[in-house]
C-alpha cells in the first residue's frame, strides 16, 4: 500500500458539508485543467513548449477547486502530497496531473487516465479496508467523481508544433477512441459503486492563444474574436460525441447521475460577449511573450499582466481564475452561462 493508514478517525469526516449540496467528498481526475503541476512529478523540468505554471499561482485558481467552494466542500488534496490519514481520504483526493491524457501517453513521466484510475481504485479500496465495506460504499456514493481529460490528447496529437491533422488520426476517429476509453472510465467507476459523476469537455481549443499565434497568417483576423474553426470543429466532435454517450449511461447504469459540461459553449459565449461577462481581452494570454502571448509559455508568474481579471486566457490553453469562476458557478447552479450542464446542474444532484 501506498500509506499507512489512520487506525481512529472521527465521526465528524462522515458528515455532510455545511454546505447546501448533498455531496459529502469530491475526488477529481484530469489534467492541467485541475493541477498546477504540484501533482505532477518532475514537471518543472518536462514541461516541453508549454507553460511552466499552468494557472496564476496557486490551485486557488482551478475550475474543480472553485466548484468545490460552491458546494461547501474542502478542495481535494493532491494525491501526492497524502499524509497517510483516512482523514485527508474523506476529505477528497484530486488525482490530476498537468499534461495527463485518455490515451497512454508517449512520455512516462506524463500520466494516463488509465493511470489515474488506478489511484482512485486504489483509494476506493483502502476506504473499505478502513471503514467496512457498507460504510465506504455509502460514503463512495455520496461523493463526486469529477473528471476532466481530453485537451492535451488533442494537443499532443494535432496541435504540436503545427495544427495540422496526425498522419495517423483524422479528427473522427480520434473522437471515437477517446469517447469510447471515457465511456469505459465512466463503467468502470460504476462498478466501483460511483454514482455521481461529472464529466467535462474539453474548452475551444481553436481560440486559444497557442493556436491564434501559430495561425495568425491564416484564419485570424485583426480585430474581433475569429478562432481556428478547423481546430473548434474537432473540438466540438468530441464534445457530442462524449455527450451522446453520457446520455446513454445515464438511461443503462442504475443510479447513475452522469452531468456532461459543456466549457467549451460557456468560453465561447464569453469570447462573443466578452463586456457582458467584463472581460476586456479574448485573445492574449495574461501570460506570455509573443502575439497572443501564444510564442512562448508563462516560464515565471513574474510574466504575468497586471489586470489578469480582464483575460480570458491566462497562458497557452488554460482559462484565468475569473473565467473559471463564471463557469464554476454555472456548473453549480445554471448561471450566468445557462445550461452548460446537462441534463442537470451539480446542485440538482440527489
């Protein structure tokens, strides 16, 4: 085992939150999207053409840490940084590693959703172990399961050093394998007696800064928001794709309570409507050199603008604290960016 467990532990870890939610843990899988890189080994040191700091600072600033804000719950802890109490387990555990992929990556130092999987398993086993079978499948069905995976699948396979499409993947097979791989995920957490799973998609590649730059002779214009819709449409496949399938789990597992959300539609309005939202820029990162910030990564926070709130993008692919605010509280509640979850918002769960 990877720790040693707490023999005693307090009744007060099985309480529901002070919160309003109806969800006593969440434990999050996924991507930079949910990890600065302080989950991720040897990060600082493998960290390619990307940002070095893939939010501004702190984890404070990710979307899964925001939401958990919204339901009254203690942001899950790094599964790395584990101290070996059935306390730290009961509060949460995030997984994720920044660079992480559905597919196995290429690079071992990089993560798989495979990987992470088998963490969570791992955990759901020493909570049994702990706590009694029926305690801990109770407890493991009031929790969330928060999944976030696909963006640095696309970027390794279409975006690296061109935008071009890989010689072995159109965008249509690509989508099929990794939907099918989720859709195993989602299965396989069911059978481990997870109920309540979220599942995001994966946000509008195609106006990220990264993209815009390297296409600035292209598709993008002057002024306005364009993107590179070539890239949004592979995007958007995936998206329905991953949708449709949710759909259909929802109707086959048994209690199952599935939520696809939709970051990608919620960017996007954002990008079109960015006063409403008060964002000033919808196409330079907050940190970054070059046009669009999208030449070279955030290697130091120190690069960082000084009116981050008034960016979208905060450096090559990831969304700023305030845009992941706007979608966190969506997600919980339906507003201000309306029906981005489906078929229900996180505070609709039972």
């Amino acid at each position: 085992m990877w720790f040693m467990m707490d023999a005693v532990y307090g009744d007060v870890a099985m309480k529901p939150s002070s919160g309003s939610s109806s969800i006593t843990s969440m434990y999050v899988l996924g991507d930079s999207s949910v990890d600065c890189g302080d989950n991720t080994l040897f990060y600082p040191f493998l960290r390619h053409n990307l940002s070095l700091y893939p939010c501004d600072g702190s984890d404070t600033s990710l979307l899964p840490h925001l939401l958990a804000e919204h339901m009254g719950l203690p942001y899950a802890s790094p599964f790395y940084s584990q101290n070996g109490s059935i306390e730290g387990l009961l509060q949460g555990v995030n997984f994720g590693s920044a660079q992480a992929t559905i597919m196995n990556p290429i690079s071992p130092s990089h993560q798989s959703l495979n990987q992470q999987l088998r963490q969570a398993f791992e955990t759901v086993q020493l909570l049994q172990l702990q706590l009694g079978q029926e305690t801990a499948n109770h407890f493991i069905q009031s929790s969330l399961f928060y999944l976030s995976f696909g963006k640095d699948d696309y970027i390794n396979l279409f975006l690296q050093n061109s935008s071009g499409l890989s010689p072995n993947y159109n965008g249509q097979k690509l989508a099929h394998i990794l939907v099918e791989q989720m859709t195993h995920a989602i299965k396989t957490l069911y059978d481990a007696n997870v109920r309540k799973i979220v599942c995001m998609g994966i946000l509008p590649l195609g106006c990220t800064p990264r993209v815009l730059w390297e296409g600035e002779n292209s598709r993008v214009g002057d002024g306005g928001s364009a993107c590179e819709e070539e890239i949004n449409e592979l995007v958007v496949e995936y998206n329905i794709m991953l949708e449709d399938h949710i759909v259909d789990l929802n109707v086959q597992l048994a209690d199952a309570h599935i939520i696809f959300c939709d970051v990608y539609q919620g960017i996007v309005d954002i990008i079109t409507y960015p006063k409403d939202y008060g964002f000033k820029d919808v196409k330079s990162a907050c940190c970054g050199l070059g046009k669009y910030g999208g030449m070279l990564g955030c290697v130091s926070v120190d690069m960082a603008c000084q009116q981050v709130s008034a960016h979208v993008w905060w450096d090559f692919y990831n969304p700023t604290q305030s845009v992941n605010s706007l979608l966190a509280k969506s997600i919980w509640s339906g507003q201000p960016l309306s029906d981005i979850c489906r078929p229900i918002t996180i505070h609709e769960l039972p």
